[in-house]
C-alpha cells in the first residue's frame, strides 16, 4: 500500500470511538461508521459520515476497530471476515487482552490482512481534542503508513513492538490508571475526615508528586460528587484491570496491589456502578456496606 487512502471505516461508536470518527471527518477523510446499535451513528452521520453495512468492508483499504472487549472484537472480526480482501489493514484501537490480539492477528494475516494493535489514552477529552497517545504493535512499515489515520487523533504514537506489544502497553497504563483511582479515593475521602476542603486537593497538589492527570480529574468530580458525563466506565476499567492480572498470572508475576483494586472495582460494579464513572469509586470509601447504583 503507498500513501494512505483518505476512506475509513470505523466500528465502534461508543464514548471513545464517535470522538474519534468525528475527528477524522475533521480531517477530511470520508468515513463510514458502524455501531451494533445503529442509534449511535446518528450525530456522525449528521457531520456527513456514511453507514456502513459489513457486507461493504472491501471497499475500505483502512479499517479501525473501537470496540468494547476480547469479545466484541472477536464477534465483529468473524463478521468482517467473509468481506475482507488481501491488502486491507485493520488498526484496533479496542483495549484487548495480548492472547486475543495476536490470535486475531494471525487469522487477518492467513487472508494477507495486516493487523496493528493501536490501543490509545488519554479519555474522552483526548478524543475530542486530538491528544490521545497511541501505544502501536505490528509491522513497523505499515505503523508508518497510518501516520496521516493517526495524526488527527493523537498528540504521540510510539510502535511498542511486534503485535500483542501495544496492548501490553496499555495494559500497563491501565493497571497504573486503575490502581491509582482507588488510592485518590481513599486520599479524598480521609481528607474529608479529617476536616480538609477536598474541592482544593487538585490545585494544592498540582505540579506536586502526587499529581497526575488522572488525580486532577477524578479528585474534583470526587469531592463534589458530580459524577457526570461519564469518562471512564467502572467495568472498562475493570476489565483492563483483569487483563493486567491475568497477564502477569502468565508470567508468573504477583502483583498484589493490582489484584486488590481489581477487587475493588469488581465489588464496585457488582453494587451497580457498571456503567457509572470511575469517580464513584469513592462512594465504595465512604459507605462499603450501602454502595447502590
């Protein structure tokens, strides 16, 4: 493939994929989107994307996927598959476990499809604004070809290495991302005890050790229990969370404070915190015994 085709698809309209499709229509590219739930399209198409039926796929030389889990990937994947053509390139922006990503990618490659794992952060404000960092495993010439796909979305790309490494990029991101937002909730919830204004933890703190984007988002919205829009599901969390345990259980590796806030979280979403933002964590903190959704 020389140059980059200005023709998308896009699977997968949820908080991170519509920001996303919405910049590359910025960007001019002409993209098609699909959603399991065609809903979802609708504010796309009215910024001038296209619908596209699966059936379709061979006509678009780049394919992203933003999809939910191992399992939706999977699911698209196998519905896609009858359509594809040899020379497409699946770039998958989905948070995956590395086991599936490279499974997947050896069955793109029987049909001389390249697969690039693509996994981004940075929330939804970095979709919106164009400054998600990509994490990119796959073959380093094709990663090079999908600058002009990339360079609407994201302020970096870094390629991590072969496929599967840039999902255990973001996985690392993840636990980090995960394990983290439980600690501010402690953080701001003792603070609370302990007679502290919490609405000023963020600036206090700023530029300090303890800062962090993820602190400078979860702590306001934490001490003023506004706990909306949501910018990070507790259940996309904790599956990334189990990804990053699972992983390590593969090599051996005992990561004991991870599995704690995986447990955290799981407790949290069974509560009935799925779909709420990772900031009610903190209603976890404060009532363990009373937390409803």
């Amino acid at each position: 493939m020389t140059g980059c085709p200005q023709k998308i698809a896009f699977l997968g309209m949820g908080l991170m994929g519509s920001r996303m499709a919405s910049r590359l229509l910025s960007a001019n590219f002409q993209v098609a989107v699909w959603n399991r739930s065609p809903a979802a399209c609708t504010e796309l198409l009215e910024q001038g994307a296209t619908l596209l039926s699966l059936k379709q796929i061979a006509e678009y030389p780049v394919i992203l996927l933003c999809l939910a889990d191992d399992t939706a990937v999977e699911h698209v994947f196998e519905q896609m598959q009858p359509y594809l053509q040899a020379g497409q390139i699946i770039v998958d922006f989905s948070s995956l476990s590395v086991n599936k990503t490279i499974e997947l990618a050896q069955l793109a490659a029987q049909q001389q499809i390249s697969w690039i794992d693509s996994p981004v952060s940075g929330g939804t404000l970095g979709a919106e604004q164009g400054s998600l960092v990509i994490f990119a495993g796959g073959d380093a010439e094709v990663i090079q070809q999908l600058q002009p796909v990339y360079a609407p979305l994201s302020q970096r790309v870094t390629r991590m290495g072969d496929t599967g490494t840039g999902q255990a990029t973001k996985i690392c991101n993840q636990l980090i991302v995960a394990a983290n937002s439980t600690l501010i909730a402690e953080a701001v919830a003792l603070a609370a005890q302990a007679g502290v204004d919490t609405r000023l933890l963020a600036p206090a703190l700023a530029n300090g050790f303890a800062d962090s984007k993820p602190f400078q988002i979860l702590a306001p919205r934490m001490a003023t229990a506004q706990y909306q829009p949501v910018q990070w599901k507790v259940q996309t969390l904790s599956k990334d969370l189990q990804n990053a345990v699972s992983l390590a259980n593969q090599y051996q590796l005992d990561i004991p404070v991870a599995q704690r806030a995986l447990e955290q979280l799981k407790n949290h979403q069974q509560h009935g915190y799925a779909e709420q933002d990772l900031s009610t964590i903190i209603e976890q903190v404060r009532h363990p015994a009373t937390t409803e959704g």
